[in-house]
C-alpha cells in the first residue's frame, strides 16, 4: 500500500524559490508587492512542485477575520513598563469588543520584522484592518499602505508625515508650548528636555516645538534623546545635571524616565521642586502615586484608543476617514513642580 503524497505548501515553495512565504502569497494570489520576474519564478517553482491552492484556506483569506492588526515594536525593557501602549490597548479592546472584533497584537524585534508582518496580513488577509504607531521619518510603512489601499489602516501620528494616509494625531506642538510656558511662568529661564528616539515624527515636531517657544521666551534650553526606558532617562538627568549652569526645570517625554529622574534626584537629596522641577509628557497612576507625586501632561489615551478602533471600523465599513488631530492635552499640578526657590 502507498502512502500519500505529502501537499506541497507555500512555505515549500518559498523555500524552493528562495523567497519570503508572503512574496509567494503575493504571486500567487496576482497581487502586487513583488517584480515581475518575482512572479514569474514563484509561478514556475509552484508547478513544477505541483502546488494547488487549498479551496478552504482561499474561502477563509477572502472572509473578514473580525480582527484589527497592531504589530509593537518597543524594546523588551521599555515594553515591559511603558504605560501609553497598554492604556491604548485597552482602549481600542474596549471598543472592537462591542462589535464583536478582536485585536491581533504581534511583536516584531526589528523594523524589517516589522514589514514581513504587515506584508503577510495585506496578502493573506490576516486582519481585516491595521494600525501604525511610533511612525518614523521617511517611514516605509507608509509606502507600503500607500501601495495596498485595499487593507484599510490608520495611523497615529502627525498628517504631514502620513502620505495622505488617514492618520489621528495629537497636537504636539500646542502641548510643547504649554509645557514650556508653564515652566516660564514659575520662574525657569534653564529648561531642559529628556525626548524619546529622534527617528520618531513625533519627537522631532515636538523639538522644533520646544525650541521654537524657548527661543521665543529667551530660555535656555538643552535637549537629550534618550530610548523612553528607565536607565535612558537616568543616563540623560545624570548628564544634564552635571552641566556647569544645570536645568532648574526638566520635562521628560514619558512617565518611566520622570520616574527614574525622581529617583535619582531624592537620591542627590536635591529639593523637588525648590531645587528642580521634573514633569513628566505622559500621565499615568504611576505619577499619582509616586512620592511626591510627579506633575504631568494628561492625554486621554484609552480615549484615544476607542476612537482609533471607531475609525478603522468605519473605514472597514466602507466610510471615508477625515486625518483628525486631537484637542490640547492638560497639564495635571503636583507636587514635583514648583517656582524656583533662590
């Protein structure tokens, strides 16, 4: 008796080829994404294995999946205690619970990593829509769902770096000049900020910011960038703390790095705030409870979350979504903030 010939499968024919399982997918389904000499070898290396499409699995990328992508592509140690990317999670649960969708979540260690995720999802339709965060400069994100309009996506970010892809942003620039009149008002003429990765549209719209209003105030400002990890924002405090005319104010791009600068600042036994005042971008439980608790911008994260999963339902839906930014964020008065004491 015989056995049965094994079924030869993408993966074999990616191997075979010498090309990605989700290029095959693409060639096979005459979607674009690869060359046309691409195509022609995939095609040729399938027949030659004998592939047939699987009727089911064709049935199944073709329905809806019910589910929305998001792919992070934080560090471990910044993953691990960042706060904004779970108040969003939250969020965006929340609200594709209530239609009955799910949030596919995938780590990727690495911006290619990255890419061959989003890839595979626009070929096999693995989701039905996606969301981008932390976009960058000259993102290649971009490009490729400006290529593949068909997998709806939105994007957190500024509109003037989404490729006239929707895109629900903050207003960077407007939050930059309160914190930064805020600290003018108490008294600071030496303001300096600990930012996140320079790479990222968002901290380079909020440095021109905040040189933009210091200049403005006549202020000393001194910018570092750091990774928005705890050890990050400690090395950066340490070093603008050792400049001959150090900072009396510093405003930190996360709560994590606020954390850490507190730390090391009790550990000085600096007086905060009559000595340095430390705010922190982003607010969270974390700065509530800390002692003393840690003066921050207040965003609506998992209100921004809800609204992110609203609008990549809608567009699932067929509707058009208009690039929206939010309103001004708050500034929450604690205890870590003060006028400078002589």
């Amino acid at each position: 008796m015989s056995l049965p010939k094994p079924k030869v499968t993408i993966s074999d024919v990616a191997r075979v080829a010498g090309v990605s399982s989700s290029a095959v997918s693409y060639a096979l389904n005459d979607k674009p994404g690869v060359s046309a000499a691409t195509r022609d070898k995939v095609l040729k290396v399938a027949d030659s294995l004998g592939w047939r499409p699987n009727s089911a699995a064709k049935s199944l990328s073709d329905a809806s999946t019910r589910s929305i992508g998001l792919v992070l592509t934080y560090d471990t140690a910044v993953l691990s205690v960042e706060t904004y990317t779970m108040e969003l999670i939250a969020g965006l649960s929340s609200e594709l619970e209530k239609e009955g969708y799910s949030l596919t979540i995938r780590y990727a260690s690495s911006q290619k990593s990255e890419m061959d995720v989003l890839r595979d999802w626009i070929a096999t339709g693995g989701v039905d829509g996606v969301l981008l965060t932390n976009i960058e400069l000259g993102d290649p994100r971009v490009d490729l769902f400006c290529d593949h309009p068909e997998l709806p996506v939105l994007l957190l970010c500024d509109s003037s770096v989404a490729g006239g892809l929707p895109a629900l942003s903050d207003d960077e620039q407007s939050s930059a000049h309160l914190l930064v009149d805020y600290c003018h008002e108490l008294g600071h003429q030496r303001i300096a900020r600990v930012a996140g990765p320079e790479a990222l549209s968002h901290t380079f719209i909020r440095d021109n910011a905040f040189m933009e209003e210091t200049a403005e105030l006549n202020l000393q400002y001194s910018c570092l960038h750091s990774d928005y990890s705890p050890d990050g924002g400690r090395r950066c405090t340490d070093r603008l703390l050792s400049l001959p005319n150090p900072p009396t104010a510093i405003i930190y791009d996360n709560d994590i790095m606020a954390l850490s600068a507190m730390r090391m600042a009790q550990e000085l036994e600096m007086d905060i705030p009559g000595e340095l005042s430390i705010i922190a971008w982003d607010d969270s439980f974390l700065c509530q409870v800390n002692m003393p608790s840690i003066t921050a911008l207040s965003r609506d994260v998992v209100g921004r979350g809800r609204a992110s999963a609203r609008a990549l339902l809608d567009m699932i839906d067929g509707q058009t979504f208009e690039s929206t930014t939010d309103v001004t964020s708050e500034i929450i008065f604690r205890d870590s903030s003060g006028p400078l004491i002589a």
